[in-house]
C-alpha cells in the first residue's frame, strides 16, 4: 500500500470517529448554552446507548430497529431523570457543586451499568455486513458510511430544531441570556430539561452508530465524553458547525498521530490539543474573545 | 483558632497511641493507607477548598512523586530520601510552571483541563515501558531507612506516614489561620475583589497550587517506599475523582474534614470488600447526595449537630474550624 | 490626581463608552452620575484595571496605569468598593479587613505554614489596625460576625472598612447608597466625609441626587456611553443638555 492510499484510509477512520466526537460534542455544547453547565455525565449517555442496544439486540432478542430505539428512549428517559433529581433541585448552584454532582452522577451510572450488565466488552454487528467498500483508493468499512450519513441527519434535524421551530427558538434565547429569556415568559427550567433530553439522545444515538467499530462495554463513556468535550472546545462550545468542525479535527489528527506516530500515545493526542487550545485560545478556533463580565 | 490547635493536640494524641489497641497486621495496614490519603486529602483542601480551584488530576502529582522517587531509588541506586526530595521539588517546578497557564481557567474549564493533565501523565505512565515498567508497574523499590531501622513492617510504616500526615495538618492549619489562608480564602469568595484589595490572585493560585502539588508528591514517594510496588493503575482519573470526594465529603476548607473524607474513602472499600464493584456505585450516591443536601460536608455536619446539642451561648458566633 | 483622556470602551458591537476625559481633582468629592446603562459602571472597571479599554488612557498623579491590573493599583493607593457588593462572605468582618491590609504585610506562603516568629508580630500588628479600621466605620461589635449573614447595610459599611485598610490615596465608590435606608444614607454621607478628611480623594457613583449634590465638589455627567456635562453641582444643576437627559426622554 502506497503512503497516500494509506493516508486515504487514517483519513477515513478518522473522520468517521471524528463525526462521532462531534455528536457527542454538541451534547455538551447544548447543554452548557442552556444552562451553564459542562455535564460530566454525557458520556454515560454514549456508553447507554451502546451497552443498552447490546442488551435490547443480543440479550433480549429484539428486532434491530425496536432495540436501538428503545436504546435512545431508554438512554432520554435517564437524561431527564438525571436533571429532574440532581440539577434541579439544587437550591445555589455553582461551578463547583455542578461538576461535583455531574461527575458524581457520571460514577453513578457507570456503576449502575457495571452491575447490571458486568464489566466484559460487548460487540454489536454492523448496521449492513462487514463487506469492506473500495473508495477513492481505500477501503472503508460500510458501518463508516452509516456513522457519516446518520451524523449528518443528526446534525441537520438539530439545525432545524434550533432555527425553525419555537422550543428551538426559544432555547437559543435562553444561551444568549436567561434573565431575559424568562423575563418574555420562556419557561427557563423547561428548556434546561429539554437540553438535557436532547444531548442524552444524541450521546445514545453515538454510541449505537460507533458501538459495531469499537464494541461497547460499561466504561467506554469516560474516553468518549472527554474526547466530546475537546470537540467542543475546539469548536467554542457552539451547538452548531463549530463543534461538528472541532469534532472531525480531533479525529483526523488522532487517526494521523497513532498511524504515523504511534498507536499508543493515541488518546494522549486529544489532550494535548485540550490543553492547547484551553491555554491559548480558550474561546475556541473559530471565535473571538469576550470581555468577561465582573 | 485556638480550638483548632486544642482539637489537633487531642487528634495527635489518638494518632500516636492507637496501634496499642491493635494486634497489628490487616488493620494498621489499612491506617497506613488512611495517612496517606489523609495527606492528599488535605493537599487537595489547600487548592479545592481553600482557593476554590478544582483540580482532577491530582492523583498524577502523587504518582510522579512515587514514580520519580521509584525509578530514581530502584533503577539508578539513589538513596530514598533523597529521592523523595528530588521528586518533591521536580513535582514543585513542574506544578509551578503548569500553574500559570491552568490557573487562568476557572470552573468547568479548569476541571477539565487538570483532568485532561492528569489523563497525558497516566498515559505516559503506561507507555514509557523502559523507565516505569508500563501497566504492569515498577517492583522491589527499596524501604526508607534511618540508621539502622529500616521502614519494613507495619507498625513502623505507621509511624512513618502518620508523621507526615500530622505534620501536614498542622502546617495546613497554620496557613488557614495566616495572611495567606485569608487571601487564599478572599480569591474563593470573590477574585475581583480580593485583587482590587491588592492580593495577587494569579501568583497566590500558583503558589498553592504548586505547595498542593509538592505535598502530593511526598505522599507519593511514601506510598513507593512503603509498598515496595506501583503500577499507573493506583494514579488515574478515577483516584483523582476519589481525592476530590474526599475533600468535599470531608468538607471543603476543613483540615479535620479532609481526614474524616479520607477515613471513610479508605475503610468503605474494605467495609464494601464483600459485595466488591459496589463502591463505585456508592460514592457516586456520596458525591451527589453530600453536595445536594451537606454541602459543608461531614465536617460541617458535625459542627452545626454540636451547636444544636449546646445550649446556644447568646452572641458567640463560632468560627468554623 | 486621577486623569481620564479619550477612554473608549466597545463589547462587541456596542459602545459603552465613548471618549471620555475628565480629571479628578486631589482631596475633594468628584460624582460621577449618569442613568441605568450610561457606563458609569464600566468605567470604574477600566480604571481599576479589571477591563482593558478598546482605547484611551488613565493617568494616576501623572503616571499612566493604562491596563495595569487592580493587584498592581491597590500597592499604589487606587481601591473601589462595588455595586453589587463583593463580600469575603464565608469569613468574618474582621477577616474581611485583614484582607483589606494584604499588601500592607509580608509573610508568604512558608512562613505562614511554618508559623515564624516574624509571621506571629505581624499578624498581631494587622489585627490592631483591621480592628481600628472597623471602629472608624462603626461596626465594631460586628468584628466575628460571618460576613455572609450580615444585613446588606452593613455590607457597605465592611466594603467600606476593608477599602480604607488598603490605605488608599484614592477610592472609588460604585453606588454606595444603593439599597440602604434614609438613616442609613445619612451615616453614609458622615462616613464619606470622614474619609475625605483623612485626606482620600473620592469618586462617587450614585443615584440618590441629594446625596451627591451634597457632598460632591465636582460632578461629571455620562449618557449612553458619552460625557454630557462636567462642573460643579450648582452648574450641573441647571444645565440644560442634563435636565433633558434625566427629566426629557425620562
Ligand atoms: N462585560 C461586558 N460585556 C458586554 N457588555 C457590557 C459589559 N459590561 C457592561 N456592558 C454594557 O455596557 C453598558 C454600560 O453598563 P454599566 O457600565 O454597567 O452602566 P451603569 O453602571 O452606568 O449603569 C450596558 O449596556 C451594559 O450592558
Ligand atoms: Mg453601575
């Protein structure tokens, strides 16, 4: 294989995983912009719908379709549940207390997931057979395709959300400014749920498209939430192109790093470039600073 | 303040006296480890709960301290408290250096950002097969010694560890109640004003930053010495997140709390042993359930239970210890 | 004393101010007045370095501190207290003003662990004048007091003390009146003109118009980002381009 055949291919991989940490990185980033908060917990949502497809499919024999829905409603449903007993009824809410109770909650659920279904990794099948496909050169794995094309809906169904409809609206209002939000009668503690409902369902949607690849088991959510969040900070935690951009970067450059460089430094990569972008542009790649308000 | 001094004394007392209650063995092995704890715990409390700064990538600043003084003690034949005292400046400078930029975030940010620290450290542990010996860790590191008394068995590893842990208390305690506690105390509440009041946020972050660090890294090499093994598996994320449930189940500026958060993260997995795997469950619960309904923790728990139990004395206000 | 020249200050795409130059004279009580939004607030903030203007200059007795941040000014004599009071709340109001007296002392971070002798002398000398500072301002018997529990009145009183433990030579005052009762206010104007006798120049942000014509010697007048007047009360009082701002789109 020549050297651009097997660039073609880590390009490949890469933007496939890259889409996936976009995914899970708008989960973040829709979350903060409604509420403030980074939820520690996002992925745990990526790690449900993965192991809760497994059990639904494998374990319970369900139709593919039944189990993976049933996979993101379940992984919703935890989601709101999450925000309902843990964020909402905290009476003064800081920084502190919110990563202390998202990370307590991410243990949680981790633990939970651990009991139920035991600590062995999970493969799932592909959506469509393991028949590579040759493309452009490489060859790509059709579960690749799945993960591009069902990110691509994800993202466009969000866009339209948030641009066209009046709960879509109405959340933007609450990122630019939640005083003002509820001063014109937008229920804030509404829209803090729904974003809560919303980036669950997306981190599960992830973690089913990614699952056939990298198999699944009750501790990838760590991994997968961190490198989430570097999408998004690259991205300036937009809940828009900044972060899906943010996300396909990461992955390119991990697939790169571990296949020129080396394989096992591979997870370092993403936090190296966290760390980077934190010190030296800490309001993302694409946006300018702010005055902070005192 | 004079309480917290009284309160020491009588903690010390307790400390040094109780292995005569103990037939040793299994028990004091377990008290080995609480000191330990205890003195990363209240490493931690100087930064998280004094300064307000979050930190979840402390359990890297302890496994440097132990691979530093490992390597150097194992490998290249250094005496041990010497290289307990190059892994603690080592450590200082590079907590230091890394201060400065890290500091400048603040909440999420600054949690992820330690975390993303701690996560590189971890995985340099288990990649750099040629110095740490990789996943499956660095053996036979030699015992600290003194003259002639090697620090091999139990009842000595005890007095060892609780030495430092008692000596970190008090210096711990000292600063609360100093200049600098106050400054330290001062950026939590409000860092616009403590500067406006002329207090160097930024350098006072770092500093204490960087002496939470150094301290961590001693308990590091105590941990190397004692055990005699280490493995990257003991200073990941997930002993990070154990650090900060200790100091906020603890409570958050409390030095006495540090080692009650310490004490329990250490005999809960021992209490736990029989239905294995539940620990993780549980302090998950701890986490929330504390920072939801005892956001002072047990230590604050404990004080405003004492209060409600003695009759009030009309205007005395109490300060928290 | 303090000089102001061509300040300009743009968040995004709006400007909040707009080349504004003043100069606050040494000793005396300069306003700053100016409705909701007028910037009053954001320039306090540049002066004390806690933002850095888009452009423009502050002279501080001839010397430019352009961009020179608040921990810098404080050594130099330039404090503020704030709109929405920034107490030290879980700590006590004595531990507040000992705050207040940081960078009168000197023991760092190891002779405070290590409880040095230098250390001990120091602390006992700072606790004397934090205790001095609170009887000026007449909250004394509030001393060990959590800040945190105090009523708001006597928020302003501890912001109050904890400013003059800096020393100032100058003292920047955002609303001070804001939320206190008449009596309040009136021991408010006692205390502002103590501090003025102690030789501190003054410059007040304020709402209450009696309180400000009152003590002030000099008034600057801000609108929408901009300086619409600048004189004496009396002269503040009947100018036209000031009455229509406050009573006119009012
Ligand atoms: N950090 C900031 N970012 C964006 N806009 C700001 C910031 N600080 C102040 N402003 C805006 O500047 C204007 C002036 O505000 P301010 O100085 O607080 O007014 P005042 O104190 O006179 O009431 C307001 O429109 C306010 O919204
Ligand atoms: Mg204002």
């Amino acid at each position: 294989m020549d050297l651009l055949q097997q660039l073609t291919q880590y390009a490949f991989s890469g933007l496939s995983t890259g889409a996936i940490y976009a995914l899970i990185g708008l989960g973040f980033a829709i979350i903060y912009n409604a509420t403030g908060i980074i939820n520690f917990a996002q992925g745990e949502f990526v790690m449900l719908g993965g192991v809760l497809t497994h059990f639904f499919l494998i374990v319970l024999k369900l139709p593919a379709g039944v189990a993976m829905g049933g996979a993101v409603i379940a992984t919703t449903v935890i989601g709101a549940l999450f925000e309902r007993l843990t964020i909402r009824p905290l009476k003064r809410p800081t920084p502190l207390s919110l990563v202390i109770i998202t990370i307590g909650g991410s243990i949680f659920i981790r633990g939970v997931a651990m009991l139920v279904w035991g600590k062995d990794t999970q493969s799932l099948p592909p959506f469509s057979g393991e028949e590579p496909i040759t493309l452009a050169g490489a060859t790509v794995m059709p579960q690749h395709l799945w993960i591009f094309g069902i990110t691509l809906l994800v993202i466009a169904a969000n866009k339209f959300f948030f641009y066209y409809t009046i709960r879509g609206k109405a959340m933007r209002a609450c990122s630019f400014n939640r005083t003002a939000a509820s001063l014109v009668g937008i229920d804030v503690r509404k829209m803090v749920l729904l974003s809560f409902v919303i980036s669950s369902a997306m981190g599960a949607m992830a973690g089913i498209i990614i699952a056939p690849l990298t198999m699944t088991a009750y501790d990838v959510g760590v991994m997968l939430g961190l490198k989430g969040f570097c999408a998004a900070i690259i991205g300036g935690m937009s809940s828009g192109f900044g972060t899906v951009l943010g996300g396909l970067l990461l992955g390119l450059l991990e697939s790169l790093g571990a296949g020129l460089i080396s394989s096992g430094y591979k997870d370092a990569i993403a936090f190296i470039i966290l760390l980077l972008i934190l010190f030296i542009r800490p309001q993302g790649l694409f946006s300018k600073a702010q005055t902070e308000r005192v | 303040m004079k309480r917290d001094y009284l309160l020491f004394l009588l903690f010390a007392t307790v400390v040094l006296v109780a292995p005569a209650a103990f037939k040793g063995g299994y028990l004091l092995n377990v008290l080995v480890f609480m000191g330990i704890n205890t003195m990363l715990a209240v490493a931690l409390n100087l930064l998280l709960g004094f300064a307000g700064q979050i930190s979840l990538g402390h359990a890297s600043f302890f496994g440097l301290g132990a691979y530093l003084s490992g390597i150097l003690s194992t490998t290249y034949g250094f005496n041990p408290w010497l290289t307990m005292v190059i892994a603690a400046v080592a450590v200082g400078i590079l907590a230091f250096g890394l201060g400065f930029p890290i500091l400048k975030l603040k909440g999420h940010y600054l949690a992820m950002a330690t975390l993303g620290f701690g996560i590189i450290v971890y995985i340099v542990f288990n990649e750099t097969v040629a110095l740490t010996g990789g996943p499956s860790g660095l053996s036979g590191i030699p015992n600290l010694k003194m003259g002639s008394l090697t620090f091999d068995g139990d009842l000595k590893n005890y007095y060892l560890i609780w030495c430092f842990a008692l000596v970190t208390m008090l210096l711990a305690i000292n600063l609360a109640h100093s200049r600098i506690g106050r400054a330290l105390r001062a950026i939590h509440d409000s860092e616009v004003a403590s500067r406006v009041m002329g207090v160097n946020a930024r350098l006072l972050k770092v500093q204490v930053f960087a002496l939470s660090a150094i301290i961590s890294a001693v308990a590091g090499s105590l941990y190397a010495h004692t055990m005699s093994f280490i493995s990257p598996a003991s200073f990941g994320f997930n002993f990070s997140v154990e650090l900060v449930t200790m100091v906020i189940i603890g409570g958050l500026g409390s030095i006495f709390g540090s080692f009650l958060g310490a004490a329990l993260l250490t005999i809960l997995p021992e209490l736990l042993r029989v239905v294995q795997d539940y620990d993780i469950v549980v302090y998950g619960l701890l986490l929330i359930v504390m920072t939801m309904y005892m956001p002072k923790g047990l230590a604050g728990g404990i004080a405003s239970l004492a209060r409600r139990l003695r009759p009030a004395k009309k205007g005395v206000v109490d300060a928290q210890g | 004393m303090l000089r102001v020249e061509g300040i300009t200050q743009i968040f995004g795409g709006l400007t909040a101010l707009e080349d504004i130059s003043f100069t606050v004279a040494k000793g005396l009580i300069t306003g700053v007045i100016g409705p909701n939004g007028a910037g009053k607030t954001t320039l306090f903030n540049i002066i004390t370095g806690l933002y850095t203007q888009t452009s423009g200059k502050v002279f501080l007795e001839g010397e430019d501190i352009s961009g020179a941040p608040p921990e810098r000014l404080a050594p130099r004599g330039l404090v503020r207290t704030f709109q929405n009071i920034e107490m030290f709340h879980q700590m006590t109001v004595l531990e507040n003003v000992l705050v207040g007296l940081h960078t009168r002392s000197q023991s760092g971070i190891f002779s405070c662990a290590l409880k040095l002798p230098w250390h001990l002398a120091e602390e006992r000398r700072m606790r004397e004048e934090a205790l001095r500072w609170l009887e000026f301002c007449g909250i004394s018997d509030l001393a060990e007091v959590e800040a945190g529990a105090l009523p708001f009145g006597k928020c302003r009183s501890v912001e109050v003390a904890r400013a003059m433990a800096v020393n100032p030579r100058i003292l920047l005052m955002d609303e001070p009146a804001a939320g206190l009762n008449s009596r309040e206010t009136a021991d408010l104007e006692v205390l502002i003109r103590k501090i003025r006798d102690t030789g501190v120049t003054v410059v007040l942000v304020e709402h209450d118009m009696e309180l400000v014509m009152d003590i002030c010697d000099a008034i600057v007048v801000l609108n929408l980002g901009k300086k619409l007047a600048e004189g004496t009360p009396r002269q503040i009082q009947e100018n036209p381009a000031v009455i229509k701002a406050y009573l006119g789109e009012g």
